[in-house]
C-alpha cells in the first residue's frame, strides 16, 4: 500500500505568465460570508489567486452546518448529535487535501470538523477570519458600474462597522432558515402534544416511551425515524409522495457514491432514455427491498427526485419500529388524522419539511421567489454590471458537496481577477431560463428541487470554465493507467487537480491510491488470506442440475413410515398421566398445549410471576431465568416462528419486538386455556426417580414457594428452561487470591451470607461503580467486608449504606475458559451482555464488546448510536446475514425452503458454503470490513444483523481481534494495538446446568448426550424430556412445539423409543458430525439445521408432509410447500394434531408477510410469486409424470 499523502500548500504567488496590467486592475480585497465548509475552500482560492479574503463568521467557529451544538444558533444550521454525513470520504474531500486514510468512510460530524480543522490549519485559513461577527447589509457602493465594489456593514460584540470590498462570496449555506408549513396541517394549533423542526431536534432520549409521527422522508427525516425508533414507543413516518431509498453501503460493501460516480455510468446513462434509466435503478432498489411492499414507492420515477439514503430503514420497517403512513390530514388534541382515514394515538411530531433560503443581507441584489434564485451556473446574478458578487455552496447535488464549492470558489476569484470572463447577460439568463425548465420538466414540483444538480455533469461544467476538465483522450495516449481509473473509477475530486489553474503534483497518486484509502478504515482487524474458490465448471452444473432432479423424485417417492405404536390397552393404562413442566417460557406454553392435546394432566412450575421466558423483558435480571436487553427484535420472522396451528396476527411485524413476542404469547395462552396450569413464583428445587423408577417411571417433584417447599409425584417430567440463564463469563485466568476470597453480605435484618469470589463476584454480581440502571442492585445492596489483594474497583470508593446489604437476584456467572489477564486491575466497567439493558449510560464512553454472536453484534450496533467509540473484538470472525432479504422480504422467509434444503444436501459442503458466501460478500464483502473468519459459512452458527457494515464504513464500530490484555484503562489486542476503554461489555454466550436433576443428567464442557437432543438414552423409563435444548438455524418455538409433540405420545404410550443403545449410538454420531462439520465452541454442541431436524421430529409423530401425494392431489400448496418457505404449517397437514387450516395458512402466508409492511396505501404490484405461473403449470406437470415413471419403474 502506498505511503499516505501529504497534501503540500500551493504558493500563492501569481502564476506566471499573467499580463501585468491585467494585474494592475485586479479586484484585491473579498468579503467572506460564513466560515463553513464553502467559506474555508472560499478563503483559500482567493489567496491562490493573489486576493486578500476577509470572511465574516457569525459563531464563535469554524464549520457551519457541520458543528453539532446542544442549542440552535440563529441564523447558522442546525444538526442533531448523530448526524453522519450521506457522501463518502473520498469524494467529498477538497480536491488537493485527501481524507487521512484512516478516517470512515462516511464520518459522523465531529470527524467532519476534525478534517475542517486540519485543512484550515494547513493552509492558515483562520487568521482571516473574524468571529462573532455578523454580516448586516451589504449593498453597492454608488460607482458599482465603473469599479464593482460593495459597502459591507458588520456587527460584533454590538458595534456596527462599514468596509469596501472588491467582491462579495455569499457562502451562507442553505438550511439555516427552517421551513414550518403549520398552516398546511390544519388542527395543529389544538394538538398537546409538542411539535418542532428537525433543525432543533438533537437525540432521541426525549422521545423515550413515546408515540412520535415524522413528517417527511428526505434524509434528516429518515434519519431522525430511524433514530428515534431505537427509543419512542411507536414511530409514524408521513410521507405525501413516497420515497426512493438507497443505501450508502453499495455492493461488495463499498461507499454507494464510489460505485455510481463515474464517468462510464455518466456516458452510459446519456445513451439510455430518462425511463430506461429509471427502469434500471428502481429494478435494483427493489431488489433491496421492494418499495411497494413497504409503503415507499412513489408515483414519480427515481430520477425526478433528489434521493433519500438511509440503510437502516428497511430493518425498521419490517420489525414494525417504522410505520410508513400517507400525509396528515388533520392534528386532534392527541392523535393525527392521515389522508387514509386511519388515525393514531401521538404525543409528538417532528416536521422534516426542509428549508428555506433568503438573504435579507443583500438589499435588492437578488431576489428569492418560492425558493428560487436566478443564477447564472446557480452563482452569479446576470443583471450586475460588475460579476463581484458570487453564491458558493447555493446547490443540491446529486453527490458531495464540498469539491462542488471549492470548483465554484475557484471559478469565481479568476472571474473576480479578471482571468475569467462571463457571457452577456443575455447569454445568462437564457442559460437560466434553459435549466430551470429542464429542472421543472425532470423533477417533481417541490421546494427541494429548484437547485438541483448532478454532479459529473455540473462539476465538468465548472471544469471547463476554470480550464481544469481532466483531458480524456490526452490520458489514454500519455498515461493508460491513470486513464482508466479516472474514466472507469469513481469521478473522486483529484481528477480537477490533474491539469490547468491549480495544478496539485500529488493528484494522480491521490487517484490511484484512492481505492486504499477506502479500505484502510475497516481493516481493523486482520483477515488472513486464502485462495477464492473458483466459479463452478460449466459440466459441473450440468451434472449438479441432473443429481438434482434424480433427488428431487428419490424425495419425494420417500413414503414417511409410522413408528412401532403400542396399541394395547394395558400399555396405555400404565403410561404417564400427569406430568411436571418447568418453565414457562415458550417451550413450557406449547408443552401444556401437547399435554392437553394427548389427553395429560400437565402442571407448570415458573419460578418468576409472569409467562414468556427469555422473552419477557425485565429492568432487573432475574436468578435462573434468562435476561433480554430492552430493544431485543427476534431474529426469525413471525411465518417462520409461529406455533403450526396458531399463526401470528397478519398485522403483526415480521421481525417482532420482546414486547410483540409476549404479546403473541398472551394471546397463545388465553386461546387454549394453558395459564390455569402454571403455578408462578414456584421454583423447582430437586426432581428425582422414585424408589419404583424401573417400573413406573415416576418423579419425585420437590418445589418451593413463598418460602414453603413442597413434593409431588409425577408421571412424567419436561424440562422447559432453555439454555440462556447462566452467563458465560470467563475470568478463570485470575490470580487464586481473588477467587478465593469471600464476601459477606448482611441483610438488614442481621442475616449473612458469604459469597466466594470476593470482590470479582462482587463486581460482576452487583455492579458496584456502575449505573445503577444497567446492574441495578439495590442502593444498599453490598458492601465488602474482608478482602484479600489488589481491589477491583475504580480508584476513587464507594460510599455504601452502613455496612449492610439486602440479597440481589442475580446468578453468579460460569467464569470458565478465556483468559483476560489484567482484568483485575481495570478500572472501568464491565458486565456480561446478560445485565445490559440499555445504552444510556455509555454515553461517550468508549467500549469494546467482547464477541461476534447475535447478542454481541447487536449490543455493539446499538451502544455506536450513544458512544463515543465501539470496538467490536472477535476471536474468529463471523459471516453476518442480514433480515432483510431480496425484494424485503424476511432471510428466513426467502432461504429456509424444502428445494433449497435439497440442494445443499446434493452439493459438497465447501460448494454450499462457496454459494453463500459469495451471496453475502455480494452485500458487504466481509474480508474488507475485518469480519472474515478462516473457517466456511456453514460451519458456524449464522449472525444476523442488518445495520452492523453500516456502523463499520461510518467509523462508530472498529473490528478488532482478541483481547490479549487489559490494563487500568487500556485494552490491548492481539495484534498489538492498544485502546483507551471505559467499559468492557462481555457477549461471550451462556453455560448450562440442571442442578434439581439429581444425577440424571450429567453437562460436560456444554455437552448433554441426548437421543435427538431430547431424552436421556440410559433411563430405564423415556419420561423425561428436555425440549428447547437446542440452537437451530432458524426458529425455535416450531422444534420446541414439535418436540413436544414427541414427547408427550411417548409419555402417553402411543410411541416407542429405540433400545438404549440404538439411542447412545444415534447420540455419538451426531456429536461427530457436528465436530466435524462446526467450529469448535461452546456455542456448537447443540446445534441443528431447521428442516432436517424439523423433519427428524415428524417422522417420529408421523406428520411429515407427504411430498408425492401432494403433487398429485394438490398441486398448488405442493408448489408451496417445496419451494416456498418451509412454515411450521406444514407439520399440520396430516397425522395426529392435524389441523383444518393449514392448507390456507400456507397459501395466505405471503398475505401476511406482506400486510404489516403495507401501511401506506399506494400502487401496488401484482402479488409476488414463487416462480412464474406458467413455468409453475409445466414444472408441475412434468414433475408429476416423471415421479409416476420413476415409481413404477423403481424396484
């Protein structure tokens, strides 16, 4: 990689060559208003060109628009603390200082600044501006005809002053004046709730819990949707027209502005019509996510807007956290009124209805209609005598801004010295006149489109008035290389360096470097390289496509066979009658369902007061029950998650929030009765075999509640308790001193307890130094007694209430496996991500999560929004999938289908993993973002989350590899690198352990030898089973429903297990074959793939679905069934349990994936198919007949 570029500043002596007297009659002296981003590049191509610059800058600093304040400031733009601009680093540099290459690529304001910084202090631009001093009036002087000059009257610390300039740069910006159309909102005057503009918006925290409408869908209101999701209760995104969205993280994972900013796509793009390129660029939006599916899509097509960028949306969206609504008709008290009719409860609403632009400055000089300025190349007014007056920055491009000014600036000083000149007004205004009607005829009619601009074109149109247009067919016959990046590479700002007025020696290697620059701020991480594996051989796909079709048939003659029923009736009366579930998460809630379906008498035992599980959320974690952070989205959709007869809501979101989850889960219960069999607050103490075991089978169930224990005999036992309720923490590598301390906890009434571990437990159990929120003990939870070593604590103590403490109900984590030498002596904080609820209390803080799974992942994406800086340390790497999937519709809506499944079995692991890996490299190339792992797709359990590239290429999450120390204040990683951290946030997964099973069970290193994951193989009697005990790649509450299923005929005496060493068998190999296939972890011992285990579990119930008779009774749901998703419906359609209604649960799912999203009404496109309908009629056909003669001839 070449050596970062050192930007040098160009002389400011006069160019030579230039005519003397031109010189003699130069303008000397230009008035600066504003010292952002246009006033800096204004200040130094004046003193390029030999002018004396003196910029005005109301606030006391640099940056304009770009430097975020807690308050608006009158007459300056306004931001919000997140702010990260939407054009990447490369193209909105200035043309001859790059971007240091290790900044993001799209960088978050406060980098905007730092970069704003360093260019002023390079080039000495400071020392020409005057601070706090507003620009009055600035008017002609009475000779304006002969000399051009201009009365500027100033005013600073209240008193007023006058100076004559030469020229004039208005460098003001465009989103200083906020534009509040209330009158267009009618009821707004009686509305309660509060209302303001985006331009005084600053964080979310005030919308916590609240039901929030944003109207507008350009990019701040996008964003501020977005943003406030993460906390409001409900957000409403209003939109009158719709929206097309693009996403800065392009293909392969680079900026989007860098793929579609070149010179070829220009040329390409003139060749084709305006509908043709339309057609083109909605087709891959759509591709993303469908627009009309999400309530987007406008009537418009995409060229005739300015575009909206925003990654995050389409997640949003589909979790139901973003409800896309039509315009509001009307405000009541408390609630909006839409154009649709519908109406909805709000306590706030955020206009994001834009700008508008005035300069009551500048006394008659020009004059501002709806928005529109007639400009001459939107800066110079025709009608001036004199061209001394010039608007910089006065554009809304279709690309960066900041190259767009500084090309203007340095047209503008030559025209003000007298080395450009202007065309006859005449000329101008015709100029005007042609782009105006150009721009009404293109766009829609909008105050946002009246200083529209394309970039390349406009920019190009610049170039050739200052003479710097790079010369095409000049660099194909002197320098190919360099050629070929300008023509094919993205149109970055060195390329008007390369020649002419301004001519930078450093220009060429800026360009072709400028693909490293890119790069360099996501390789944080290093990824070791290995071979790509090559494209598949044309024969291979012939052979591969004919395999397939022989599975295919071989598949579907497979007839599902019955296990060995025991019909007699003595067998039945000694089968179980009433059984023991514990737990009542989702596993227990379909446990009493299958209890009750097989004629059992099932009672629950839940040690908390409340169903859900894992599920429900808690401010507090709980002992013995699993702890969710408060903005946990499931990772399945609601198709895909649902128990089989039972289907979710239609206007339930397909990604669902812990508080959608549990309300499905309410209404699961009430509709089948289960809650009158779950005893709450009841923990289950110890679960043991009766003297007569052998021969009945029966359990001794001992339970205690309100302090009273209890024991009962039952027939059968289920265990319900999942495996997320015993946080992995591993700090085994401390010095013995700590480990074996003790703390003594006294409660107020003079009880103690001691707790080994000392100060360690101390810190990790009750969070002593942390936000109370995040741990959240009570305020006179601990205190430590006696201590032996160095202490864990900050520095600076603790004042704690009188020596006493009252019990916490949290469980101590396993603190096995990695070694973190100096933990002990960090003095920040740190907790596992079971005790993490919520990022307010890292605000501005700098945090590494330790771990890439679903948890650590998610915790690192959502603490960026509050953080100073996130560190994302993973030991491996990981592939990440994404929710949303092609078109928008739910990953595992789209891949978790029976055809795909056959696919994968047919092709060799390396091809399987090859497919999709080069699927999701196509989103995001995972090697450059520092994620790469060396092992394949397929050999871990999958990650998924959608907003993570997007953190990475903005710089708010830095990849790092292992921890290899900590100090007081520092972490240092593997590759030497060493950062200041406050906080240390463990996503390191979960142990499990089933102590009340007295010497059933046996867990060694997070292994259980379980027959199907289920039942113990060496029990003289199978009652019991453990059901949810598993990871699968997909949804759990199907396999937990269909275990259950299982378990329960076989307790009633329908079903029959194989003998003990069939079972022991079946367990040793699946445990090879995950070793062999999985990572070796923790986290993979007890993983499945959904459909073959789901299919597993049927044929042991006999409810797999009867592929064959399918196609030849019921073609249409056998078209659904193979090739759409693999549903728990499907598990309904035949055997016991069967359910009236799973064929139209099948055939509607689509309906319902697509309802919820579908908020907006709009112009829909005909209802999507799996596959053509006329290839749907001959595939099926052909399909049939091929089956029946494969049948018949088969022997």
């Amino acid at each position: 990689m070449a050596a970062p570029l050192t930007p040098q500043p160009h002389s400011l002596a006069l160019s030579p060559g230039r005519d003397l007297a031109v010189e003699g009659s130069m303008v000397k002296k230009v008035a600066i208003i504003g010292g952002g981003s246009s006033g800096l590049c204004a200040i130094k191509a004046c003193l390029q060109e030999g002018l004396e610059p003196v910029c005005f800058e109301r606030t006391r600093d640099i940056g304009g628009l770009w430097r975020f304040e807690e308050q608006p400031e009158e007459g300056r733009a306004s931001i919000y603390r997140s702010v990260i601009i939407n054009t990447s680093k490369e193209m909105m540099c200035f043309s001859d200082f790059p971007i240091p290459d290790n900044f993001p690529n799209y960088m978050h304001n406060s980098k905007i600044m730092e970069y704003f910084r360093m260019y002023a202090r390079h080039f000495d631009l400071l020392r020409h501006i005057r601070f706090r001093t507003s620009v009055c009036r600035v008017a002609k002087r009475p000779d304006f005809a002969a000399t051009g000059q201009w009365e500027v009257v100033t005013e600073s610390e209240g008193k007023q002053e006058a100076a004559i300039f030469d020229a004039v740069l208005v460098c003001t910006g465009h989103h200083t004046e906020a534009h509040l159309p209330l009158s267009a909102f009618p009821g707004i005057e009686k509305f309660k709730g509060r209302y303001l503009h985006s331009r005084d918006y600053k964080d979310a925290q005030d919308f916590t819990d609240k039901r929030v409408v944003v109207i507008g869908t350009g990019n701040s209101g996008l964003d501020l949707a977005v943003e406030i999701s993460q906390t409001a209760k409900q957000v409403f995104l209003s939109t009158r027209r719709g929206a097309w969205i693009l996403n800065r993280v392009g293909d392969q994972g680079y900026p989007i502005d860098i793929i579609f900013s070149t010179r070829m796509k220009i040329f390409l793009k003139k060749l084709m019509s305006p509908s043709m390129v339309s057609d083109f660029a909605e087709k891959q939006l759509n591709a993303r996510f469908d627009h009309s599916h999400y309530g987007l899509k406008p009537k418009h097509r995409i060229i005739d807007q300015h575009p909206s960028i925003n990654d995050d949306l389409p997640n949003r969206i589909i979790s139901g956290k973003v409800l896309v609504k039509p315009n509001v008709q009307e405000f009541t008290e408390m609630s909006a009124i839409f154009a649709d009719g519908t109406r909805e409860d709000i306590d706030a609403v955020v206009f994001a209805t834009g700008y508008s632009f005035s300069f009551p400055f500048l006394e008659g000089c020009v004059k501002v209609v709806e928005n529109q300025i007639p400009l001459y190349k939107f800066m110079f007014p025709p009608d001036l005598e004199k061209p001394t007056l010039a608007f910089i920055g006065l554009i809304q491009p279709l690309g960066a801004i900041m190259p767009i000014s500084e090309l203007q600036c340095r047209w503008a000083t030559r025209v003000f010295q007298g080395l450009n000149k202007l065309p006859p007004r005449r000329d101008m205004e015709a100029d005007i006149k042609q782009k105006t009607e150009a721009m009404a005829k293109r766009y829609v009619r909008s105050r946002r489109h009246t200083i529209q601009v394309d970039y390349i074109p406009y920019m190009d149109e610049l170039a050739c008035q200052v003479g710097v247009k790079p010369n095409l067919l000049a660099l194909f016959l002197t320098d190919p290389k360099l050629a070929l990046e300008v023509v094919f590479g993205p149109c970055t700002p060195y390329q008007y360096r390369l020649r002419g007025p301004g001519e930078w020696a450093g220009a060429r290697e800026a360009i072709l470097t400028q693909r490293q620059r890119i790069i360099k701020p996501m390789q944080t991480r290093r990824v070791e390289e290995h071979p790509s594996a090559p494209a598949m051989p044309l024969i291979f796909k012939l052979v591969g496509a004919v395999a397939v079709l022989a599975v295919i048939f071989a598949y579907l003659r497979t007839r599902t066979s019955f296990p060995a029923i025991l019909a007699t009736a003595a067998l039945r009366d000694m089968a179980a009658q009433r059984v023991a579930i514990i737990g009542a998460g989702a596993s227990g809630l379909c446990a009493l369902k299958c209890c009750l379906d097989e004629g059992l008498v099932p009672t629950c035992f839940e040690r908390s007061g409340d169903i859900g599980g894992l599920w429900r959320f808690e401010e507090q974690p709980e002992e013995g029950r699993a702890s969710i952070y408060r903005s946990v989205i499931i990772n399945t959709s609601k198709e895909m998650m649902c128990f089989s007869d039972f289907p979710i809501p239609d206007n339930f979101p397909n990604y669902m929030h812990n508080s959608k989850i549990m309300e499905y889960f309410r209404m699961y219960a009430r509709h089948f009765d289960l809650l009158r069999h779950i005893r709450f607050r009841t923990s289950v103490c110890r679960v043991a075999k009766r003297p007569d075991f052998a021969a009945t089978g029966q359990w001794e169930v001992v339970t205690e509640s309100e302090g009273k224990q209890e024991a009962a005999i039952f027939d059968a036992v289920l265990v319900c308790t999942g495996h997320h309720t015993e946080a992995h923490l591993p700090l085994s590598a401390f010095p013995a001193r700590f480990e074996s301390s003790v703390l003594v906890v006294a409660s107020s009434s003079g009880c103690q307890a001691k707790i080994p571990g000392g100060l360690l437990a101390v810190k990790t159990l009750f969070g002593l130094e942390m936000p109370p929120p995040l741990w959240a003990p009570s305020q006179d939870c601990v205190t430590p007694l006696d201590h032996v070593g160095p202490s864990l604590f900050p520095k600076h103590t603790t004042s704690l209430s009188g020596g006493t403490a009252t019990p916490c109900s949290m469980s101590l984590p396993s603190m096995a496996s990695l070694s973190l030498p100096g933990l002990e002596k960090f003095e920040g904080w740190y907790l596992h991500s079971r005790d993490y609820k919520s990022p307010q209390f890292f605000s501005e803080k700098r945090v590494v999560v330790v771990g890439t799974g679903n948890s650590g992942i998610d915790i690192a994406v959502e603490l960026s929004h509050a953080a100073k800086q996130v560190f994302l340390s993973t030991k491996r790497g990981t592939w990440v999938l994404h929710r949303v999937a092609e078109g928008g519709y739910p990953f595992d809506f789209c891949y978790i289908n029976r055809f795909l499944q056959l696919l994968q079995n047919l092709l060799p692991h390396n091809a399987s993993s090859f497919f999709l890996e080069r699927k999701l490299n196509a989103r995001f190339d995972h090697a450059l973002y520092g994620l790469r792992p060396r092992h394949r797709v397929l050999s871990q359990h999958l990650t998924i989350n959608d907003d993570l590239p997007n953190c990475i290429i903005s710089g708010r999450v830095l990849v790092k590899p292992n921890i290899q120390e900590f100090t007081e204040t520092s972490a240092i990683f593997e590759d030497g690198t060493r950062e200041d951290i406050d906080a240390v946030v463990f996503a390191t997964g979960y142990s499990f352990s089933f102590p009340f099973l007295e010497g059933s069970v046996k867990v060694v290193e997070n292994q259980i030898p379980l027959y199907k994951f289920m039942f113990p193989p060496d029990l003289e009697k199978p009652t019991l089973a453990f059901i949810g005990f598993i990871q699968p790649l997909g949804a759990i509450m199907p396999i937990s429903e269909l275990q259950c299923r299982w378990a329960t005929r076989v307790f009633k005496g329908l079903q029959d297990l194989p003998p003990s060493a069939d079972m022991l068998a079946d367990v040793t190999q699946t445990k090879e074959k995950m070793a062999k296939r999985y990572v070796r972890s923790r986290r993979h011992t007890i993983q499945v793939d959904y459909i073959p285990y789901m299919d597993e579990l049927a044929c042991q119930v006999g409810v797999k679905p009867n592929l064959l008779a399918l196609f030849l009774t019921d073609p249409k749901l056998a078209l659904e069934v193979v090739f759409g998703p693999c549903t728990p419906y499907q598990y309904r359609l035949r055997g016991p349990g069967e359910w009236a209604g799973a064929r139209e649960a099948i055939l509607t799912q689509r309906q319902r994936v697509v309802k919820p999203l579908q908020t907006r009404a709009g112009d829909r496109p005909p209802r999507s198919s799996t596959v053509p309908h006329i290839f749907k009629v001959f595939f099926s056909i052909g399909l049939i007949v091929a089956t029946l003669v494969y049948v018949s001839l088969a022997p």
